[in-house]
C-alpha cells in the first residue's frame, strides 16, 4: 500500500528533478558576495584551454592539437584562449576575467578519483580528510545552511555545516492538481508538511529552466538559484566528459562551448549581482604536453585555472611559466606546476570574502598551509 510517507517521497522527488547531468549544488551564506565554484572532471587540457603558442616547443609536441590556437583569441604574446570560448574572451577584454597557468594541487600522480578527493577535500593527499574546504569556508560566513540540487552532495561542500539535497529523478512531473491535493493533505502534518513547501519552494524555483538544456540554461538556473536576498551565496557546479585520451579536437570544443555559454548565461541571468561575484574554474590534474597517437592527449600534472566575474580583477594571465621544452616537462612528459592550486583559492577567497588570507589558507587547507597567492585577483 502507498502510505502518505511513501507518497511524498515518490512525488516530491519527481517535484525536486531538475538536472541530472551536470548536477548543481548550492549553500548560501548572509552576504551580498557570491561565489561559484565549476569543477571540470576528467582532467581539462589546459594546454589547449589556454594556448602557449608563444613557446617555440608547443606546436612541435601538440601536433594536429594546436591548430585551434590559429583561430582563437590571442590575449598576449605568449597565450591564447581556445576560439570556443568566445564570451570568456569577451570578459577577458573588459577585465572580467584572470587565467592561471600551470597550476596544480598538491596531488602528483595521475588518478582522477585521487585527485578529484585532494582538489575537493583541501587534503595533502587522498582520502586524509572526510569534509570539503567549500564548506569549511561556509563557517566563516555567518547565514543560512547549504543546498544540493544533486545525487549527492559533492564533497566540496560536505561537512559540518547542513547542506540539503534534491536528488534528480526520472519520473515524469506531477500535476498540478495532484500537487495541490498533496499539499491538502500534509498542510497540517507537522513533520511532512514543511518538507512538502521545501519540495514544492525548489520546483517553483527552478521554473522552466529545469527542462533546458545547453549551457545557458545550466547557468540561468545558477543564477535564479543564487539571485535576491534569499538566493545562495556559495555554490558549486559538476561539469563531467574532459577526459580527452582520443578525437579530442572535436569533443573539446564542445566542452568548452558548454562552459563559456554557461557562464554567460550565468552572468546574464545575476544581472546587476554579477558585479558581486566570483567564479572559480579549476580541474583535478592536467594533460600530457605531447599529443598521443589517437588524436588526444593523455593524464599529466600542469594544468590551467579561471577566475571569472564582476568582482574579479581581470584582464590578464598569471603564469610563472615553466617552459615545454623537454628538460622542463615535469617528469619528462607534462607541464611542470609553478602556482599552487591551494595557495591561490585560498587568495582568491580571502580576498572576495574579506577574511585574513593566512587563517583562511589555515582553515581551507589544513594539512599544507598554503602562503595564499598575495597578487590582486579580486576588486576589492
């Protein structure tokens, strides 16, 4: 029999399905400041992101790879971003955006659920710590508890601080009238009934953005989440597919469009907020500096970062740049990391937050303690 209980979790599932792929989470804290982390799995080839094609031994160990460079945006005289990142460059140009190069985490070998752990916990290594530096960085910002529009919640933002979670279903939605009899029948429940509102509050959010698809929807449905006094603060964005081993022209193109739209739409759709906000891109581990046999590129270390928004400092590219020659790849086969992945979130966050930058790295980072990255990133 479908009690009342079995009943609730039933619809309010189907009420609560919005994305299933790539999946959202949000936390919101009590400040006008808003940050948005986009976390790229599978390793992105920053190398392709980001073009040194200014460096004599690029073009010989990319191959095929480096002919996206011709046609890119050319951002100095070393660097140029890949032609499908047209609305990043657009930002770039009006100083809304920073790109770091040849960054990494303190993680060195080459396994992405390894790395994945160390980017997201904040760790020295994978597996040493159970919560995620996203919510350790919720603690320091005095409002509300956080929201997962997920399967689970990433582990960024686990820990001690509440998350909620609405997990994707694929049961088709509910009526409208059996939505409205369902709320009859728990208005007076004092356990269910709030949980129902809840249900039925994330729904009406999500609006018809829920049945988009493409990037721009992804990120319009980001900023009506993350919009108005009641909107979230921090937020976080699982992007999946950059695991590029083969045929990677084409599939990282598609990629990156779906990451430049959905930032823009992003933007678009925080309007006036935007001036406000901060967001991260960053992945797990780069990709090798040579090209592989099957027209892709395979695990590295190296890697590039994004900082994007309203608030961010831009207009440039930070990179201590390491060089491709072969006596400066790391291990003979990737970019060698100059900037400490750690170090510059933890700069980044001090300074959008207004929090001191050697505590914050404490906090964040515990077991490496990172010198937080001290060049501007963010207006302050």
């Amino acid at each position: 029999m479908l009690d009342r209980r079995n009943f609730l979790a039933a619809t309010s599932a189907g009420a609560a399905a919005l994305l299933a792929n790539p999946r959202l989470a949000f936390a919101r804290a009590d400040t006008d400041k808003r940050f948005l982390f986009i976390i790229q799995r599978g390793a992105a080839d920053g190398l392709a992101i980001l073009a040194p094609n200014g460096d004599p031994a690029y073009a010989g160990l990319r191959g095929d790879l480096a002919r996206d460079a011709a046609s890119g945006t050319k951002l100095d005289g070393m660097f140029t971003l890949h032609p499908a990142m047209a609305e990043s460059a657009k930002l770039f140009a009006a100083k809304q955006a920073l790109f770091i190069h040849a960054v990494a985490s303190p993680y060195r070998d080459r396994s992405h659920f390894d790395g994945q752990n160390v980017l997201e916990s904040g760790a020295g290594g994978a597996y040493r710590l159970k919560d995620g530096w996203m919510n350790r960085l919720l603690g320091e910002l005095p409002g509300d508890k956080g929201i997962a529009l997920s399967l689970a919640v990433p582990l960024a933002l686990r820990g001690s601080i509440p998350v909620e979670s609405y997990a994707p279903s694929a049961l088709p939605d509910a009526a409208d009238d059996l939505m409205l009899r369902a709320g009859d029948l728990y208005a007076r429940d004092a356990q269910l009934g709030p949980l129902w509102h809840q249900a039925l509050a994330a729904r009406d959010k999500a609006g018809d953005l829920a049945s988009g698809k493409g990037g721009a929807a992804l990120g319009a449905l980001a900023a009506r989440q993350m919009s108005g006094p009641d909107g979230a603060r921090v937020g976080m964005i699982e992007t999946n597919g950059w695991d590029t081993h083969s045929g990677q022209t084409g599939r990282l193109a598609a990629q990156l469009n779906q990451l430049d739209t959905t930032i823009a739409g992003f933007r678009t759709g925080l309007g006036a907020e935007w001036s406000n906000t901060l967001v991260l891109v960053a992945t797990e581990f780069g990709r090798t500096a040579k090209a592989n046999g099957t027209g892709g590129t395979d695990h590295g270390t190296g890697a590039m970062a994004m900082l994007m928004g309203g608030a961010v400092a831009g207009g440039r590219v930070i990179a201590d740049w390491p060089g491709l020659s072969p006596a400066a790849l790391y291990e003979g086969r990737d970019l060698k990391p100059t900037t400490d992945l750690d170090a510059l979130v933890a700069g980044a966050m001090a300074q959008h937050f207004g929090l001191d930058p050697l505590r914050t790295a404490g906090l964040l980072f515990p077991e490496t303690r990172p010198a937080p990255l001290m060049q501007r990133l963010v207006i302050a």
